[in-house]
C-alpha cells in the first residue's frame, strides 16, 4: 500500500511540473500501470511505464486524426 501511495504521488508531482499538451493519456495509463505494477510489486515502474505508453497512443492517435483531416490515410503500425 505505500509503494502505491508513493506511486501516485510522483505521478502526481511529475504531472504538475510537465505541461498539459506533454500529459494528455499519460493521466490514464500512469493509474492503470501504477495498479498492475502494484500487483506485480513493482507500482512505481508500472505507473512510469504505463504513463509513457499512455502518451505515446495518445500521440498517434493523434497523428491519425491529424492525417484524416488532410485526407491522408493514416498507416498502420504491424
């Protein structure tokens, strides 16, 4: 249970000193990696890991809308 509080709040204090555009998704995937890191006994590493994957589908899909809009059809990754 401290791992998980301690989790939290670093995610919590390394979302306050990034920006909101470099935060969009990484919210969301910190709370689901921070609890199976948890379970995993590792909530510290599950909710970095969890932020940055958060980020990185937010990004693309992101870049998907972006190319949709200009009529691109977006590649997809295999």
């Amino acid at each position: 249970m401290k791992r998980m509080i301690l989790g939290t709040a670093f995610a919590l204090a390394a979302l306050s000193v990034s920006g909101a555009a470099e935060a969009k998704g990484c919210i969301k995937g910190a709370i689901v990696g921070g609890i199976a890191g948890h379970y995993a006994g590792h909530g510290i590493a599950g909710a970095a890991a969890g932020c940055a994957i958060g980020r990185a589908r937010a990004n693309a899909k992101d870049r998907a809308a972006a190319q949709q809009q200009q009529g691109v059809r977006p590649v997809m990754a295999r």
